[in-house]
C-alpha cells in the first residue's frame, strides 16, 4: 500500500511540474510582441499578394497580426534595406523578407538574428547558413527548370530551337532555373537547342525589347521559356507586337492575373507558378513555433506547379493564386 501511495505522490508531482512548467511556457509565450513584419520584394503585385494572404491566415490561426510592406519596385534594394532596419528597431516578433538582392540584405539580417528576431526567408536564399533563429522557406527552383524543360519538350515533339530569357546575376533563382533547364533538356531531348540566353530587367519595357531582338534575330525561334514574372510579361508582349503569339510558344514563371488570362486565351502556353501563397503561411507558422521554443526545419522547398489551360481551374491552382487575404478575420 505504502509503496502504491508514494508512486501516487510522484506521479502527482510530476503532473504538478508539467502544469508549471507549461505555464511558463505559456506566459513567456504571451509577453512577446503579437505582430510579425512580413517585407516581400515589392508590393500590389499577385506574385506577392498570394503570399499576404497565407501570412495572414497563419497569424489568424496563430493570434498574431501582420505588418505588411514593401518597396514599390522590385529593384529598390536600398528602401527595402530601410523597412528592415526600421522594424528591427520597433517592439515585433519576428521578420518575414523576400530579399530583393543575394548579397546586400546579409547585413540586414545578420542585425535582426543578432538582435535575436526569428527571421525567416522566402523565395530566394541568402548566402547565410539557417540555424539560431533563421530559417528559408524557399520555391524548388530546379524543379521549376526541369518542368518548363519538359513542357517545352512536349511542345515542340523533341526538336527545335528556343531562348531563355530573365537572367538575374542579383540572385541564384534565375541562375538556377536556367541551368536546371539545360540538363533537363541535354540528357532527354538533345534535339532542341537553346540558340540564345539573356538577362531581364525589372522593366518591364526594357524586357520587350530585349524579347523583340530575339525574336527578329532569330526568324525560325519556336519557343521561349522566361525565368520570371518581368521577362514573360515583356515577352509576351513583344510577340503580340510582332504578331507571333500562338506561332511562338511561350513556357514562363510568374503568377499575375493577366498572365493566367494569357494562358486562357492560348496566348501562353504554360507558366510555372510557385507556391507564395504557402511559403507566407508556413513563413509566419515557423515564427509562431519558434516563439514556442519549438524546432523548425532550417530549409524546406515547396514544389512549383505547372499551370496550363486544364489545370488552371483546379482547388489546388486557385488556393496558389488565392490573393482574398482581407476576408481573414
């Protein structure tokens, strides 16, 4: 009996120091700042709204708020640079950023993670390594290489001559994508050969130009496959310019609304769309776990999918372009 007494006591006292425990978890948890700053590269663009409404769903679920800004042009590094610095010195829980360059956004971080902010990154990396408080939630960007490597294939029955066109030395993405798209189409349609690749620019003008030299240069090009949102928006409307959508296929990344109206139409053949809207819920999930004290995954990549006229009505495309965030309530 005796014996039987004394584990009754144990155990209850292990419960008692499981509920107080607990109980500082939980109010350590409450203290901290119920809002997280989410800084995507730019602002009133689909790409980025999907991303607004999956953060905004997490914190719903999670009971934080969003802070939401971004600079007006995806190239305008140094403003993004200011509304990181500026919100590591406000009272918030963590910093979500979709870095507009590799390489000037280190110090930046680097600043948020010393000043221990769960920092997560999305879309494209940061040459520093995850761990003490940061994390990547990043698009699978050789996978998205291999997809329009083999839609294009498909297209094209295995022979032809394309261009790539979006290279962007200010990140990997693009280099990736691109690289991606090489293998792909080397090891199992020889037959097609990449007879140009050239960079983009966040102008959207300047794109079309570069896409109607192209185009003019190369007289029997069937298809081109853009790396971003800029160069399939520049380049589709340089086919329309020279009358040559629907003779010249066009595989490009980038969900704008316009664009996904595009492939309804048969002006674009494909694009590859990455899932924002996930990496913004998951984004601002991993800060609530961290806040928890809970581990998160250090990189976790979200497959891309392509988009095609018999996909784009699907549940699965429609949540990926999903940009309702203000019916979260």
């Amino acid at each position: 009996m005796s014996s039987g007494r004394g584990s009754r006591i144990i155990s209850s006292r292990n419960v008692l120091l499981l509920l107080i425990v607990s109980g500082l978890i939980t109010c350590d948890y409450a203290r901290f700042p119920r809002t997280i700053a989410v800084i995507p590269r730019t602002t009133a663009t689909e790409f980025w709204e999907a991303a607004h409404a999956g953060a905004e769903l997490a914190a719903h679920e999670t009971g934080f708020n969003i802070y939401w800004n971004a600079p007006t042009r995806e190239d305008d590094i140094e403003q993004q640079i200011a509304l990181i610095d500026k919100k590591i010195d406000s009272d918030f829980a963590g910093l979500v950023v979709a870095p507009t360059n590799y390489s000037a956004l280190i110090g930046p971080v680097q600043r948020a993670l010393s000043k221990h902010i769960p920092t997560v990154i999305v879309h494209a990396s940061l040459p520093i390594p995850p761990g003490h408080g940061l994390s990547y939630i990043l698009n699978d960007d050789s996978e998205t290489g291999r997809l329009a490597a083999d839609h294009i294939s498909m297209l094209l029955r295995g022979h032809g001559r394309i261009a790539v066109l979006g290279l962007n030395s200010s990140g990997t993405t693009s280099i990736v994508r691109a690289r991606s798209i090489e293998a792909e189409l080397t090891q199992h349609s020889p037959g097609i050969r990449i007879v140009e690749e050239r960079s983009g620019s966040s102008n959207i003008a300047e794109v079309q130009q570069i896409a109607q030299e192209i185009l003019i240069g190369h007289p029997d090009l069937n298809a081109i496959i853009t790396l971003d949102v800029n160069a399939t928006e520049g380049t589709w409307a340089a086919l329309a310019a020279l009358r040559k959508v629907k003779k010249v296929k066009l595989v490009g990344c980038g969900q704008e609304l316009d664009l996904m109206a595009g492939i309804r139409h048969g002006d674009i053949d494909a694009i590859i769309v990455e899932n924002t809207y996930e990496m913004g819920f998951r984004a601002v999930q991993s800060i609530a776990a961290q806040l928890r004290r809970q581990q998160v995954p250090d990189r976790v990549e979200l497959k891309p999918v392509l988009v095609t006229k018999e996909n784009i009505d699907s549940t699965e495309v429609q949540k990926m372009l999903s940009v309702n965030w203000r019916m979260i309530q």
